[in-house]
C-alpha cells in the first residue's frame, strides 16, 4: 500500500493520502466487519436471553413475535 502522509509546516502529520483501490478495498473490509459485529451482537444477546430464561428472570416469547420482530 503506498500511503502519503501530509504534514504542517512543523512537520506534524495532518493527514494521510491512500491511493483510491486500496480505500476501496479498506472500506469494503470494514463493512463486513461492521456486518460480523451485530451478528456477534445478536448472538451473545440471545444466549444472554436464555441464560436469563433460566434464571427465571425472563418469561419466553411466542415464536410468531420473533418472527414480526
């Protein structure tokens, strides 16, 4: 990757140049990152609801409300 970065005239880096292919392909790998993270998400609240069921801290749904939800 052929990154540029930009400075003031102290020489402190103020930004950062990446060729266009590259910020595509970093933006693409981002997204389904973003994707895996609420699944991840979802899963751990739903076996934290049935570790809650458990416990008898929460009652279960009727499947037709999950499937509206």
């Amino acid at each position: 990757m052929n990154i540029q970065y930009l400075t003031d005239e102290k020489g402190h880096q103020t930004a950062v140049v990446v060729p266009i292919r590259d910020w595509a392909r970093l933006t693409s790998e981002a997204e389904k990152f973003h994707k895996k993270e609420f699944l991840f998400q979802d899963i751990r609240a739903s076996f934290q609801e049935i570790e809650d069921f458990k416990a008898g801290k929460k009652s279960l749904q009727p499947i037709e409300t999950l499937f509206n939800d």
